[in-house]
C-alpha cells in the first residue's frame, strides 16, 4: 500500500469514502486503520477476527481488506457464535497476537483485543422526535418551574450519538438523567439485554433509542415504576413498553416447573456468561439438580437430557428470548427459586447479569 493510501485509511476510518479500491462494498465503519496501526505496534503475525452472528459473512472481506492493508500477516477468522462482548472466542484469542472482536462495545480492556463498535449509521432523530407524544410536555403548567426529568439510555450501536441525544431532548426543554451503569457497561448511558443498571436514575420517564424488544422489555421489567418509551430508530417506530405478556409467559414456565422432580442447572462456560457461585448453590441444595457445563446454550444440545427442568444460569436472553422453544421449562436462577417454593411468586424479577469475569 502506498504511504498516500495509507494516510488516507487512518485518517478516514472508514474505506467507503477513501475512494481505495476495495474488493467489496462496506455499509459498516470496521476502523481497519485502527486495527492496522495496532498490528504495526505490537509486531503481530497472527490476528484473530471475532463477528457477531449478523455480519459474520462479511468477515472474510474484512480478511481481505485488512490483507491488502498489511503485510505477512494471517488472519483468522472465528466461526464461535456470538452475541455479546461478554461472547470471546478464548481458544482463538489465546492463539492470536492481537484479536478484535467486532459489533460490542469492551466488557473488560485487555491489551490484546481491540473492540470494534460497529456504530449505526440509522439517524435516530426523526423517531425521537415522535417519541415525544410519550414523554411529558415540557410547555405544561406544571413544568413551568422546573423542567421535566426524563432518563435517557441506548444500546451500544447508537453510543456514538448518545451526547447528541441528550443535547437534543435538553434542547426541548427536559432534564436528562443519566448515570453509567456497573462495570460491565462501558458507557454512560448504555444498556445490554442483561443489564439496565444505567437507568437506575431518578425520573419517572426513561427514553429508550435502539432496536429490539427484549432490552426495553427488560429496563420496564427491572424498573417497574418507570414508564418506559422506545423509539427504534431501526424499525421506524415509537412503542411503550408493556411487560404483561411477557409475564405471563413466565408465570406460565414457572408453573410447568413447578412439579418438575429433576433439574438440569446450565453453568455456561462462555468467559463472560458463567455465574458459578449461582449454579454452585442450586445444586449443593437440591440433590436432584444436576450441573451441566456447555458454551452455546441450544434446545438441541439440552433435549438428550432426561430432566423435567433446566435452570439457565448464563445468558438472561437464553431463557426469556428463547425460553419456549426448550422442550421442558427454562426458568431463570430466581424463577427457580419460585418453582421449588423458596421465594413467594411475586418475586419473580428480570434476570440480571452484573460484574464481569
Ligand atoms: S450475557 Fe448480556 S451481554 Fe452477553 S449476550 Fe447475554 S444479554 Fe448480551
């Protein structure tokens, strides 16, 4: 590559506008410059590249690309699923001078992994701005005194804008509440599907800005006093989040497991998905609770298993995303907990997942 080229690539960032001559197209910032400049630094001859599952088959054109942009290095390319940061192929990481992992913002700073964002490009904007029929009238009476408090969180995907976001709705007359969550959050502001620890704020309005039903689902689960307005920049739509059909759905798994006489209690072996001490302590007390060790969590692998239940101590999402398609009851460790008549079913809470590894 050319010292011109070069210069072009780190200071755009994103090849789409460098007008270089790539082998394929890029709807995505994958911040090659970045990644070269840290292969350049620490010498390394092996990179490993980690995709989450919706852009893993651009991997091997990132492979290309970053292959054009250096020299007598090999790249290899993860083919583990992944859904989070929280989702590290360790095995290729420990094999790899430098490994980026694409799409998640960092759980935990390593010197060797780079963490690539992938920020949207969706301008969210227009759906905030229809958002506001759900949020308080900052012009009403009673905010003549003081201005409506509205808290204000979103995914990683839409960090980039967060500061934006807040200067816009303060723009509109509100107070905007945010706080950064526990330290497995990088971001002020940021929420995963297993942590809605940034919007433990003091308002009784929280704004959501992203994709998907299941983070917002979880903030109004975790934060029952709130409401809780989406504006999905993606799908073009403003909902309020309403979590009586999910909580029927769990009422309903909790009551299936409730005669259940065997249990199968999933420790997950992913490095930032395992709750040990949890899995530990479920079958210390019940001699009829079995541990089961695995990486990805599926139906399939669970279904030889002769048990009435399972107990999914990794991934929240496992249970309450995928939950009706396991062949027998998944609950969560706290639904658990119901269903053997240790806690009273009002308990039943959204499953969380704090700390990192
Ligand atoms: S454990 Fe949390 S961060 Fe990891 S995939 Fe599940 S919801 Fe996302």
């Amino acid at each position: 590559m050319s010292q011109d080229a070069s210069e072009e690539v780190r200071s755009e960032g994103d090849l789409r506008n460098t007008g270089m001559s790539l082998k394929h197209d890029r709807e995505w910032d994958y911040e090659l410059d970045r990644i070269v400049e840290a292969i350049e630094e620490r010498g390394a001859e092996k990179v490993g590249l980690q995709f989450p599952e919706g852009l893993k088959r651009r991997g091997p054109a990132v492979a290309d690309d970053l292959r054009e942009l250096t020299d007598g290095v090999t790249f290899l390319l993860s083919g583990q699923p992944c859904y989070g940061a929280c989702d590290l192929d360790t095995y290729l990481m420990r094999r790899t001078d430098v490994f980026v992992h694409f799409g998640h913002s960092p759980m935990k700073e390593s010197d060797k992994i780079i963490y690539v964002p992938l920020f949207s490009n969706v301008d969210p904007f227009p759906i905030m701005e229809e958002s506001m029929a759900e949020l308080p009238d900052p012009e009403a009476e009673e905010y003549a005194d003081e201005e409506p408090a509205v808290g204000l969180v979103t995914t990683a995907q839409h960090m980039n804008l967060f500061g934006d976001m807040v200067d816009w709705l303060e723009e509109r007359g509100f107070d905007v509440r945010t706080r950064r969550g526990d330290d497995r959050l990088t971001h002020e502001g940021q929420v995963l599907g297993c942590n809605y620890a940034s919007a433990d704020i003091d308002a009784e309005h929280v704004l959501y800005v992203g994709g998907g039903k299941f983070h917002p689902l979880g903030l109004a689960m975790e934060h029952p006093d709130k409401k809780v307005t989406i504006a999905d920049p993606v799908n073009n739509v403003v909902t309020v989040a309403d979590t009586e059909q999910f909580m029927k759905q769990r009422y309903a798994s909790v009551h299936k497991a409730m005669d259940a006489e065997t249990w199968g209690v999933v420790f997950c072996t992913k490095i930032g998905q395992g709750r040990w001490d949890v899995a530990e302590e479920i079958v210390e007390n019940n001699e009829n609770a079995y541990l089961i060790t695995m990486d990805e969590v599926t139906p399939d692998r669970l279904r030889n298993f002769g048990f009435d239940a399972f107990v999914n101590t990794g991934c929240p999402r496992i249970t309450t995303d995928d939950g009706p398609q396991f062949h027998k009851p998944m609950l969560t460790p706290g639904e658990y907990e119901i269903a053997v008549g240790n806690k009273p079913l009002e308990d039943l809470e959204f499953d969380t997942f704090h700390g990192t590894w």
